[in-house]
C-alpha cells in the first residue's frame, strides 16, 4: 500500500478553530477545543515548562503545581466548553476545575479530545504493479 501525501497534511484552520469532540469513556459528554498543536498553547506550555525547571532546579514540579499552572493554559488555549456535565460551562468554573489536581480525569478528558482535534484520516492508493495480473504466456 501506498500513502497518499496530502492525506498526511494538517487541517491547521480546524485545529485553531477548535471542534466539539465527544469523549468516549463518559457518555453524552463532550468538549469544545482545540488542538493541542494550536502556537498560543505550544509557547505558554513552554515557558511554562522553562519557569518552572528554573524554580524546581530541574526537579519535576508537585502534581498541584503542574494542575494548576496547566489549568491555567488549558483553560485560556484549548477548552471553550463542554456539554454533558451536571455543572454548565463557565470560564471560571472550569478554570477552578483544571487547576485542581483532584480533577485529573477532566484535564486527561480534555486533551484527549484536543488530540483528537489533530488527528489526520490516512488515504491509500492501491499498488497497481503488486496487484496486476500477470499476462498470460499465450499471449
């Protein structure tokens, strides 16, 4: 099989636009994002990442610590929304959701969706000289 190139090519409008993607472990439940690849996340998440290696001196940073400063930026760059949660979307309430490690499973809901935003579908074409038939020695 061969792999059609420009079935490889992002669809960087829909990543910086964001979509609905239904999250398949919770049923009904379902996330307005972005793409994780989207360059206002990528440049926070790494000066995050930079602040804090320079304030842990290399160390990993505490659970809470990396809840809440990833909540932060998660919250401002990649979700816009959810459906399908007892509790109606607000800024606010999902920034105090985000930042709280106890809510783990939201934050690892959320990027599985933003994720998903990214997600190609690979096209093939079939190899017409493997599947040719041979001619005939008759012929």
């Amino acid at each position: 099989m061969t792999v059609i190139l420009a079935s490889l090519k992002a669809d960087l409008e829909l990543e910086a636009a964001g979509d609905w993607i239904d999250y398949p472990d919770w049923p009904g439940v379902s996330f307005n994002v972005k793409s994780l690849h989207s360059p206002g996340y990528t440049i926070k998440r790494d000066l995050m990442l930079q602040r804090l290696a320079r304030k842990y001196k290399g160390k990993t940073p505490p659970p809470a610590v990396l809840a809440e400063e990833g909540g932060k930026i998660y919250c401002a760059e990649i979700l816009f929304g959810w459906r399908g949660l007892d509790v109606e979307y607000a800024p606010e309430v999902a920034l105090e959701t985000l930042c709280d490690v106890a809510f783990r499973n939201v934050t690892g809901a959320v990027e599985w969706c933003a994720q998903q935003v990214a997600q190609i579908e690979v096209e093939f074409v079939e190899d017409t000289v493997k599947n040719s038939a041979r001619p005939s020695a008759g012929a």
